[in-house]
C-alpha cells in the first residue's frame, strides 16, 4: 500500500495553514505536521476510519485527527487521501464533500 494525497486535501491543508498561522504560528506548523503524518498508521490499519456509506461502491472512510476530519479512499494499492478540514466546519457527508 501507499498513501498519495489529491490536489484537493494538499490545498486543505495548505488552507488549514494559512488559516491558523496569523493567530497562532506554532500551533499552525505543529497541527500542519501532525495532519500530515497522520495517514502513516493507514499503512498498517487501512480499514481503521470509518465507513462511510454515502459513497458506496467506493470505500471512502475517515478518521479523526484532533479536532479535524481527514476523508480518504483505499481503492487497490492506494490509499488516496481526499479532503480534510477542522471539525466545526460545516460539511456535509455526500458524494461532493
């Protein structure tokens, strides 16, 4: 297995940063590291987050990472990380999110 991010989740997490770093630089770069760490242990685990059903008959899951979400997809080989942003953001669970 191998962890490769879309375009979509580096820009999340690229968001994320410019988001925190104003208010809080250490804590921006220190969440920024940990987010980007976090999809490791799916290497090991790749069925550890949760299913989620509104995209069947793709197994996209997701796990909680602090306070944020982090969606990804394992399809063959790849476990292809798709989206992730801060808890209190209003997301909805569908196909486009």
């Amino acid at each position: 297995m191998k962890i490769q991010w879309t375009s979509k989740a580096s820009s999340d997490l690229v968001r994320l940063h410019e988001h925190l770093r104003p208010v809080a630089p250490d804590a921006a770069a220190r969440i920024v590291q940990e987010l980007a760490r976090a999809p490791d242990r799916l290497l090991d685990y790749p069925r550890l987050g949760e299913r989620l059903d509104a995209f069947d008959p793709r197994e996209v899951r997701r796990i909680i990472v602090g306070n944020y979400e982090m969606r990804y997809e394992i399809s063959q080989a790849t476990i292809f990380i798709l989206r992730l942003w801060h808890c209190r953001e209003n997301r909805g669970t569908g196909p486009d999110n």
